[in-house]
C-alpha cells in the first residue's frame, strides 16, 4: 500500500471515529439532560393515572374535561380534587409515620388509622363512580355508545398485552 493511501485511510478513519464520538457524546448529554431534569415525563393522560383509568381512556378529551370540571365543581373545597380529602389523605400518612414511631407502639392505634385510610379511599371511590355513573346516563344514545366501543377496545386491548391467568388452586 502506498504512503498517500494509508495516510487517506487513516483520515477517514479518525474523521468517523471523531463523528461517532460526537453522536454518542450527543445521546450522553440527551441522556444527562433528561435525567437532570427528572427523567422522562410521562405522556399526559388527564387523570387517567388515577382510580377509573380504563373509563377515562374511553371517555374523548371533550368529555373528560367536561368531567373533570363537573368533579371539581362538585368537590372543590369539600371533597375530592384539590378539596379537604386531597390534603387530609397526606395528614394520613403522616399519621401512620408517626404511629409506627410511637413509643410505646400502639397496634391498635395503627389499625385504626389504616382502617380510616381505607374508608377514606371507599368513599371517594363511591363518589367518583356516582359522578361517572351519572356523566355516563346524561350521555345521548350516540355518545354513549361510542364510550363503550372505546371501552370495549381499551379492555380488549389491554388483554391482548397481558393476558388474563386463570385462578390458581
């Protein structure tokens, strides 16, 4: 091989190894950027991430908006989104923290406050799936039956993903 071959090798072989350096410094500092920043955020879902999730897929953004604002009227100040239960369920925790630091640790008192825990979060359910159930009736025969071809495709879906196990013995 002649020297000018070698020579024209070796530059483009530096010119792709300093490319490749580049991109990959590139996605290293993407990488860097996004974790700095809290990592990836997850895809906006309006509430979906919370109780009903398969019924909030289901309903169109018009509809869940339309909803969301129906709870928050309903509930705001007393119950439920922003209201006095989304403030009260952090005091719970805080409560349970400091029952299972009692001393003497009292069994009782933190069965107790599991015990209000899950009331709390039985009531709320009841309250959402009323306000849902109720959403749903003032829906015309069109709308409602779209909601449930939506439905019926999330859960389909969702099976196809992960298919349902029969119960264990």
């Amino acid at each position: 091989m002649s020297e000018q071959n070698k020579t024209q090798m070796s530059w483009r072989l530096r010119t792709l190894l300093y490319t490749s350096l580049a991109v990959n410094l590139l996605v290293l500092g993407i990488g860097a950027g996004i974790l700095a920043q809290g990592g990836p955020k997850p895809e906006p879902n309006n509430g979906a991430e919370r109780g009903g999730t398969a019924y909030i897929r289901a309903l169109d953004p018009e509809q869940r908006d339309a909803l969301r604002k129906q709870l928050r009227n309903r509930f705001d100040g007393e119950q439920g989104i922003g209201g006095r239960q989304d403030r009260d369920r952090g005091q719970i925790y805080l409560d349970i923290v400091a029952a299972m630091k009692a001393d003497p640790f009292d069994r009782e008192a933190l069965i107790e406050i599991f015990d209000d825990q899950t009331d709390h979060n039985a009531e709320r359910i009841r309250r959402g799936q009323n306000e849902l159930r109720d959403f749903i009736l003032s829906m015309d025969d069109d709308a409602r039956i779209a909601f449930a071809d939506r439905l019926a495709a999330d859960i389909e879906a969702k099976s196809q993903r992960r298919p349902i196990e029969p119960p264990r013995d």
